[in-house]
C-alpha cells in the first residue's frame, strides 16, 4: 500500500490537485528563489479575505545585537485596545523549512488564533535560509520574542499568559526559541505550541524514511532544507531541538502531527522526552493528516477537528 492510500480522502483532493500542478511538489523546483516565486504565485491566485473581527499592524523592532532590525505584525481583536484589555498573547513563528514562507503568507491562521482565542498574536519576520542560515533565523525570533515580552503592557499583554507557536519550521523555531529562552534567562512563557515541528536533522526516524514520494515535504526536500539551514555547519539543539539532551524547566506544551506527515516520529519522540522531563505535554497524533493538511485542506472534517482540539488547548492554557 502506497503512503498516499492512508490520507484522509477529503484531505487528500488539495494534495492531489497540487501534484496536479506541481509533479513531485514544491520541492521538484530546485532554484529556492525560483521556488519561493512559484508559492507566492499559488498564494497570490487563493486570496484569503481579511478578517474582519481582527486588525493589524506591522510594526519594526531591533533585531538580535548587531543585526538588522525585524519586523512583527500585530493581530488585536476588534474592539480592544492595549488602553482598554489585557489579554493573553501568543507570539506566532510561521513556517516554510526554514527556507520559504513569512508573516503574510499565514495571516489567515494568526488572525484564526486572535479571534477564536481572544489574544493578542504578534507574528516575526525572521531571516530565511540558505542567504541566511542558523543561528540567524532562530536568533530573530528570540529577539522578537524579547521586544514582546519587554513590551506586553504596551501592547495590551498581560506577560504571564504569554505562549509560543509556531507550525513546522515554525514549530522547530519555536523550540529552538524557548530553549533559549530557558538557557538565557529570558522571558518566561506560559504554554507552548510546536505543530508537526521540524526538529531532527538526522533524518533517520522510521517516517523519514517512508514519506518519499506524497507530494508535500518529502524525505528528500526535508534533507536539503537541513542542508541549506545548517549551512555546511553541525546542529546545535538551538538548530534541532531533538538534540537537547535536557528538556527540563520548558513551558507546558500541546504537539500534533499527522500519522502520514515526515515528521510524525521524531515528534512523537520528543513529547516523551518531554513527559519523560517533568513537562506537560498533550499529544495528538491524526490518522490520515499530511503534512499541514488542515491548511491545504481548511474545510475537511479532519481540519475541523485539528484545529478545534488546538484552539481549546490554547484557550485552556490562557485561561
């Protein structure tokens, strides 16, 4: 039985349709700027409506010491302002292998978390491999994380309902993040949220080896991105946090990941290590999910009920 047999069929329609399109997937572009232009085209012809129970704003804050400044977007409910709430704040890492993707391209699921949990969401712009490989990335979005937290009374934060997420690449930034966090004495979050997170550049996990050929970050994508991430370098579990060898003194955590997604045993793994440290941890794994399948697919009953078991999760969390 082929691995593409066990997807979700509702969830299955968008993958097809890609491959449809894109024969062996993003990754079969082997130029990343080539590649970078063909999903900002997808993108540009699926234009999302903005929400409107949410406004922004895309504000410029410093960067780590000695690099350049970033950019955040701010996601506020309707109707709130830092002067009359003080809500709960999820500071948001989006995702790409570290090698695609920004703040725009996931604005329709920070602006999901603002309105469905009630949060103030603060989005990063962080620097992509390979023009800029580890440490820059996971650098920025330590300092964006630190202006938040410096800043969470002027932005209507209240500090100790602070939590981190982030899907993917972003997932594994957000580890690589609160690992730093921990580490530096930094600030401190309340709750974590790493989805199917990217975190084990060793690629020798049993569901790295069967997911080849589904059409959404196959093995051999996964391979380069890591490639282009470390740039020529060994990881630090700053880079993959599968690494760390102490997992003690991180924030409670939620992790899903889908049984026919690249990632689903190196994930798994790490929420036992994770229990295994003294740190709650709730696990979903969703049979039939791929890789980021809720987002390809948002209106699947599969999708539906990722999102729907994250919310609640968030919004027990920052209660």
């Amino acid at each position: 039985m082929s691995r593409r047999d066990l997807i979700d069929p509702e969830s299955r329609v968008p993958l097809d349709a890609l491959v449809g399109f894109l024969p062996g997937g993003f990754n079969a572009i082997p130029d990343i700027v080539a590649r970078r232009a063909t999903v900002a085209q997808i993108l540009a012809s699926m234009p999302v409506p903005p929400n409107p129970n949410v406004t922004t704003e895309d504000r410029t804050v410093p960067g780590p010491e000695g690099d350049p400044d970033i950019s955040v977007r701010i996601y506020r409910p309707v109707g709130t302002s830092a002067a009359t709430a003080t809500l709960p704040g999820i500071y948001y890492i989006h995702g790409g292998g570290m090698v695609l993707g920004d703040v725009a391209g996931e604005d329709a699921n920070a602006a999901r978390l603002c309105e469905e949990v009630g949060a103030i969401v603060v989005s990063v712009e962080y620097r992509l491999a390979p023009e800029n490989p580890h440490p820059a990335p996971v650098e920025d979005c330590y300092a964006g994380l630190t202006w938040t937290a410096a800043n969470a009374a002027g932005l209507g934060i209240d500090p100790t309902r602070l939590a981190i997420y982030g899907g993917s690449a972003g997932g594994g930034l957000a580890l690589g993040t609160v690992l730093l966090a921990r580490d530096r004495s930094g600030p401190a979050l309340a709750f974590m949220m790493p989805i199917y997170p990217m975190i084990d550049d060793t690629n020798t996990s049993g569901s790295s080896h069967e997911i080849t050929d589904i059409g959404i970050w196959d093995r051999a994508g996964n391979i380069e991105a890591w490639a282009w991430y470390l740039g020529g370098k060994p990881a630090d579990h700053y880079a993959a946090p599968a690494r760390a060898t102490d997992l003690s003194g991180l924030p409670p955590a939620f992790i899903d990941v889908g049984t026919v997604d690249l990632f689903r045993d190196e994930d798994v793994a790490f929420a036992n290590r994770l229990m295994q440290a003294g740190v709650p941890c709730e696990l979903h794994v969703n049979p039939g999910s791929y890789h980021a399948s809720e987002v390809f697919a948002p209106d699947a009953a599969l999708s539906r009920r990722i999102w729907a078991m994250r919310i609640d999760a968030l919004r027990r969390a920052l209660a």
